[in-house]
C-alpha cells in the first residue's frame, strides 16, 4: 500500500519447481525471510509435481476466487518445458497468461534456469519485454569451468562398474587434502556403494590418511556426528570424511549432510541428482558417474536425458498431451470452439516455438530476412525461388520436356531430369508461345508463369 504496510489477504505468490527437496530449501529459506513481514509460507508438495498440483488447483471453478489473488509466479527450472513434465506447465502458463488478458489483473512470472540456450523463446512465451530479460554467461563466473569426458568401451555385464569405480578413485585422489570432491550417481542405492567402494579401495591402497587428519578438528565433529546419528550409512562413512545425500533420507540427515560439506567437514560426498537442484555446495570437483539411470515407467535402463548432460535448445513437448490439455480447457469452460481453441493455442510455447522456429531456420537459410525483436518477415528472392521445390520431373513428361528442350530459344544446361530445367523450358515454352500436348505439363506452366510475376 502507499503507506508501505502489506495487505497480506489481497495476494499470494506462486513458486513452481520440479523437485521436493528443492521446494523444502526454497520454503526454509522464504520462511527466514517473509516471516518478519507477516508473510504465510506453505509447502504443496506430494506425489505429483508442483506444476501438477497447480495445473489441477486452476482447472477447479471453485478455486477461481483463490487464484485471481495470485499476483506472483516464479518458475524455477523453467527449461523443463522440454521435459515429459513439460505439457503440465505449459498449460498452467498458457491458462495464466490467457487469464491474466481477459481479466487485466497485474500478475508477474519470474522464469529461472541455468540451462536455457534459447532464452529469447521463452520470454515471447511468457511476454517477457526486452527490458525484463536477463542473461548472464559464463563470464559471470566467479571460477571458469573445466569439463573432461572419460568413455568406458568394456562391454562385459561387471567389469564396466568396477572400472567406473577404479576411475572414480582415480580422480578423487587427484583432488585430495586440496579440493572437496562431490559425486553424483542415479539411483539412491548406489550412493552407498559408491561411497563404501572408494572408502574401501583407500583403506586396501593405505591411502585413507589423506582425507582427515588425526586429531583434527574435523576429525572430533564426524566421529561425534556418527554417534548421534540414526542412519547406518553415515554413521559407517562421516569417520572417514565420507558421506551420502538422497531423497530417502531424512530431513534431518540431510541437513546435516549439507551442513558438514558446507563447513568442509566432508571431503567426497555421494548424492543422486536432488542434491543439483537448487542446493548450493562448495565442491571443487564434480564427478557425474554413468550415463544411464533407471526408469521405472519402462522397467529399464535409460540414457540421461539431454537436458541433464548439456544444454540444448528447449522445445515445446505439448504435442504430445494436446489432447487432454485442449479437453481441459473445454471442461473449464475458457474454451468453446475451434476459434476459441485456435486462440488458447496462440497461448502455448508450442505456438511460439514452431512459427519461431521455422522463421529462423528460413532465416539461416536466407531464404527470408526475420527481425527477432519486431518479428516482421521480409521474403528474398531465395525465397521466392525455393516456392518452386515441389515442382518435380515426371515419367511421362520426359518425351516432351526434351521436345520442348530442342526447340526453345536460349539453350538450358542442365539434365531435363532437374526441376529448375523444367521451369526454365516451360517459362520459355510460355513466352515463345509454343504449343504443349500434356495436361499435366500445361498445369505446371500455368502455375509457374503466375508465380513468376510475383
């Protein structure tokens, strides 16, 4: 308000992530600092996604009243668009924004993602001004960062994971007594097998003395912490500066696990991928362990999805549940026929990134000039040439095409088998009045001489 008091029943604010344990870390750290205004924080987290639960929460009419109070929605990890996650927040993003429109009500989206290449695209999506985009490369990098890529070849079922595992030990010993060193593995069970794995291998190689130091100050804090502490896989690892970090563990655990990495406590720590979700740890070294995780929907092993290795271009995935996306919209009644279906599409990053997309490749490939800030297209002569692609050379075309080759003025030098040989012969054809026996042929002339004018 003017006075500078906060009217706290006149808005909530929206925060949307991925993952739970990300969620906890953002409500701690939001509860620290809104607590003081009188700000309310709570927690929607479960078995489905954020995305999800919000998706369902603005498809309810009965929660209109509630919704209509948002006047702030921060999208984290919004390059997950390209994700099979993605059609659930595209929907939720496509039916604020259409709101936002029709009831001119003052909502910001806040967008966040550390891998996104295609930034420009997202923020047309989500109308983002050109004064509202932000984009830091890696310049703004306090440490420059070094990637290397070890591949294993051995396609023997065992021997992979024990020559993974030697590597491992290799490059944490490359790194100890100088630099922490953080692992991530995919899957909860193997945290502790990586972690006993090269705990075991430097008590066998009598190099386990380089990670903790006989009566340091850390050395007292991990055998004291390995007492108090419930789980049996911590209190087997904190005596060796080892520890685990997964989604099955305890709140507490941990807590107490990030705390002790943070404080350098901790030399290796091995984690699933939560931990790279928005937990921001001091590690010098990071070691991603294997390519392939589990997937429970397909009973199998996986490659890790592009996104989790580098960046790529994010593209829209709502093709593939348009279906039960345009049904919803039906149901709540914001769509009621094609017109209006055509319209909500014109909503979606699909809409955005197939016009966008198809606009730059032209673009790239001159056969249009597309100014990105306007958005206007300009057509260039490629491009009126390229109108003429589909035109192809017949079977029974052949005889007469190479009648007409014989008999036109300016000689053609390419095969009649080439369609920009039929186009020349019939544009000749054309102005030298010759007379044509095939249909076909005389169809294609007609189009060709139209255009040509153009």
């Amino acid at each position: 308000m003017s006075d500078g008091t906060i009217n706290i029943d006149e808005f909530k604010m929206i925060y949307i992530a991925p993952m739970r344990s990300l969620v906890q870390d953002v409500v701690g750290n939001f509860i620290k600092r809104l607590n003081p205004f009188g700000l309310k924080v709570e927690e929607l987290t479960g078995d489905h996604q954020l995305s999800q639960k919000w998706d369902i929460i603005t498809r309810k009419d009965r929660e209109r009243s509630y919704t209509q109070l948002v006047r702030l929605i921060i999208l984290d990890e919004v390059h997950l668009l390209h994700d099979d996650r993605g059609p659930v927040l595209e929907a939720v993003i496509a039916r604020t924004i259409r709101t936002i429109e029709t009831t001119q009500d003052a909502v910001r989206f806040v967008g966040l993602s550390a891998t996104l290449p295609n930034y420009e695209d997202i923020a047309t999506f989500l109308n983002v001004k050109r004064e509202g985009l932000f984009h830091f490369d890696n310049s703004y990098r306090p440490v420059p960062l070094e990637q290397q890529y070890i591949g294993i070849t051995e396609k023997k079922a065992i021997k992979p994971f024990q020559i993974m595992n030697d590597l491992v030990y290799d490059k944490v010993m490359e790194h100890v007594g100088k630099n922490q060193v953080l692992i991530f593995v995919h899957s909860r069970k193997e945290t502790g097998k990586t972690a006993r794995a090269i705990r075991d291998a430097c008590l066998e190689k009598d190099t386990i003395g380089a990670f903790l130091k006989d009566g340091s100050a850390s050395q007292e804090i991990l055998r004291t912490e390995a007492e108090q502490t419930k789980n049996l896989e911590l209190k087997d690892l904190f005596p060796y500066s080892f520890a685990i970090h997964h989604a099955g563990m305890n709140r507490a655990d941990r807590t107490l696990v990030e705390d002790l990495f943070a404080e350098r406590h901790i030399q290796i720590l091995v984690s699933t991928g939560t931990l790279a979700w928005g937990v921001y740890l001091p590690a010098h070294t990071v070691i991603i362990k294997g390519t392939q995780v589990y997937n429970p929907e397909k009973g199998r092993w996986t490659e890790l999805g592009a996104l989790d290795v580098m960046q790529l271009p994010i593209e829209s995935q709502m093709i593939s549940k348009l279906v039960d996306n345009l049904n919803a919209e039906i149901v709540l009644g914001t769509v009621q026929n094609i017109r209006k279906a055509a319209e909500w599409l014109s909503y979606t990053y699909l809409y955005v990134h197939l016009i966008h997309s198809a606009a730059i490749q032209l673009d790239k490939s001159h056969l249009i000039r597309y100014d990105r800030k306007t958005g206007n297209f300009q057509v260039t002569e490629h491009g009126r040439i390229a109108k003429f692609r589909h035109i192809t050379v017949r079977e029974e075309e052949k005889i007469e095409l190479q009648k007409l080759l014989e008999r036109v003025p300016i000689p053609i030098k390419e095969s009649i088998d080439e369609p920009s040989a039929k186009i020349n012969v019939l544009l000749q054809a054309y102005i030298s009045q010759l007379k044509l026996d095939g249909f076909a042929l005389m169809a294609d002339m007609i189009y060709i001489t139209q255009s040509a004018g153009r």
